[in-house]
C-alpha cells in the first residue's frame, strides 16, 4: 500500500554532532551539522546510512557498512 510521507524523514535521524548516536561522531569537521543518519550494529558489524547536505543545498543518500569490524561501536 502507498502512503504519502509528509515532511523529509532526515528530520527524525540523529544530527553529526549534535544529537543521538551522531552527538560524538564528526564533531569539529565540515560534515558536522551537515549529516542525518542512523547507526546501526551487531557482532562485528557496523553500519550507517542516511543523508547529507552539500554545500549548495543538495541531499544525497548514503549506506556504508563495515563486516569483520572488531573495534568499538
């Protein structure tokens, strides 16, 4: 079924930053402020997706995830 979604969804994901899972992540860098995205983890993975503001206003959508990754979340 289609629904029509009001509003951007960035507007619920953490801010690089300044909120969520994001507050200690690229802090002090250009991406600060400029990235909405979500974490996430399990055993030895780690993954975050979402949404980041160009300097001339365009959004793109991103995913990385990383497999095999023993360091801390």
């Amino acid at each position: 079924m289609y629904r029509r979604i009001i509003g951007r969804p960035s507007a619920t994901l953490p801010v690089a930053g300044f909120s969520g899972t994001l507050k200690n992540r690229l802090v002090g860098t250009a991406a600060a402020g400029k990235v909405h995205a979500k974490t996430g983890s399990m055993s030895n993975v780690r993954a975050l997706s979402g949404y980041v503001t160009r300097e001339g206003g365009d959004r793109l959508a991103f995913a990385a995830i990383a497999n095999n990754f023993p360091g801390p979340g």
